[in-house]
C-alpha cells in the first residue's frame, strides 16, 4: 500500500460562500443560471450536488467563512460559528433549493485545492465510517472487526476510500490475498475484541464487572453484618428483609408489625449500625 507523506490535517480551512437566485421565466437570468451550472459542475473536487426542499444552510451569509475539519463528508461542509452564540452551519458544495420549476435558488463554495487535497487525503470505511489519515498498511478498516453485527461476507466494506470517492465509490470482493490477510483477523477480533474499538469497549466492561462486583460484595457484608447483629442480640431475622439497591433493612415486609410491637423493637435495635425501616400495621 502506497505511502503517504506526513502530513497535518488542520482544524479548519478558509473557502468563500456564494448564494444565487434566478427566475428563469427570464431569459437572461435562464442563461444566466445554465453558465453557473457548467462551471460548478465543471469544478475539479466538487461533491455531489445537493437539492431538496427549504432552505439546508440558507442561515449562513454570503462571504468568507471557516470551515471544520473534524469530520469530511463527500459533498457538504460544517461552519463553525460566527458569533459566540450562534451555532455553525451547515454548507454544501453546492446546494440548490428546490420551490418550483422556475426559480433557482442556493449556494455553491468555492473549492480549494486543500478541500480537494483533504477529501483525496482522508479515507473512510464503507461498514462503521470511521475516518483515517490515508488508506492504511492494509487498506481496511480495523476498528469494526469486533462488531456483533458484521458478517464475513461483508468484509470489503471494510476497504478504505478517499472520500471523494464516497457516493458511489466502488469496493470491490475481496482478493484471495486480502481474503487471506482480513478474515484471520476478523474471526481473531469476534473471539477476542482486539481491534482498538473492541479494547476500549471491554475495557469499560470490565470496569462496569469490577465495580457491580464490588457493590455485591459490599452489599453481601452488609446483609450478613446486619443479620449477625441482629442474631447475636436474640432479635427474630424471620420478618426481616435486606434491600440492595438501597442498602437498607426492613421489618415487618412479611407481615406489618404492630405499633407497640414496633416501640419496642426499636429499643432493641438501639446501636444497630445500619439504615433501617419498621413497616406496621395501620
């Protein structure tokens, strides 16, 4: 696999927005509006076009703006905001609202050659998304090969393309070589959830096992503590109940206790070194 040189993908980029309006009932704004669409469409690196109802990205103003290198898409970028309490925006390469057939109205970017150099520079996996400085050693993705939900037969959607290439970019079948290489891998990562997204997530399972373990074991002490006391003082264990996800004891959760019976069963629990609750009969 071919190697890239090192290289920095920065924050943010600079790029212009310009919007558009024409009604092309006239002719000259017809013509106008035709000569536009040849030279967007003509713009090396532009992603595809997008049109759909209302207004996406309408918000933004015309000029200059920054744009957001935190995560590329094939055709649309994020603003960051303008002001500090106003949120970014959304902008596409090029964008056309759609009302009626007459009006045309939208904006376009203007593509640089570091917007194109970045869609060509970063790759993308076709199965989790995720996003790599350059196509990796192997070409593929090795951060979903632990997912539950991926089938062998799917492995070449693992293979990493710029992405430019995402809309209707082609991967292909595995070759016998690549076969060779992933599916080791993917049966190794299924059992063993080694990729670096399988380390991360058992990482946090195992901190979940270990603490629920520690909270049964301190739960477990508890319960035996307070029925310990309770034993080695003569006091009846047979009404009483310890509650985990509280951590409280309970008399009387088989049968209420009487309120005199209650009095004095509080007296006999003086000193008792838990939390604990009489329920009694109204």
């Amino acid at each position: 696999m071919k190697q890239l040189p090192k290289w920095t993908l920065p924050a943010t980029i600079q790029t212009t927005l310009h919007t558009y309006s024409f009604d092309t009932i006239d002719p000259d704004q017809l013509k106008q509006h035709r000569a536009l669409v040849r030279r967007l469409k003509s713009t090396p690196g532009r992603g595809r076009w997008m049109n759909s109802w209302g207004g996406e990205g309408k918000t933004c103003p015309a000029g200059p703006v920054t744009i957001e290198t935190a995560h590329i898409f094939g055709n649309q970028w994020n603003t960051g905001p303008t002001t500090a309490s106003e949120t970014g925006h959304r902008v596409f390469d090029w964008y056309q609202e759609y009302r009626n057939d007459k009006i045309k109205r939208g904006h376009w970017l203007e593509i640089t050659p570091e917007m194109v150099e970045i869609r060509e520079r970063i790759h993308q996996c076709g199965y989790c998304g995720k996003q790599h400085d350059g196509p990796t050693d192997s070409g593929f993705c090795g951060s979903c090969l632990d997912s539950q939900y991926l089938k062998q037969e799917d492995l070449h959607l693992l293979r990493l393309l710029p992405v430019s290439d995402t809309f209707g970019g082609d991967r292909p079948p595995l070759t016998a070589e690549e076969s060779d290489d992933l599916v080791p891998r993917f049966k190794a990562d299924q059992i063993h959830g080694s990729s670096e997204r399988g380390r991360e997530r058992l990482a946090k399972l195992r901190d979940r096992i270990e603490r629920e373990r520690d909270e049964d074991t301190e739960a477990a002490r508890t319960k035996a503590d307070g029925l310990l006391w309770c034993l080695d003082r003569g006091v009846s264990i047979d009404n009483l109940i310890f509650y985990s996800h509280t951590g409280r004891f309970c008399f009387g959760w088989r049968s209420p206790l009487f309120e005199d019976v209650a009095a004095d069963l509080r007296l006999e629990m003086d000193g008792f070194p838990f939390e604990y609750d009489i329920e009694t009969a109204e």
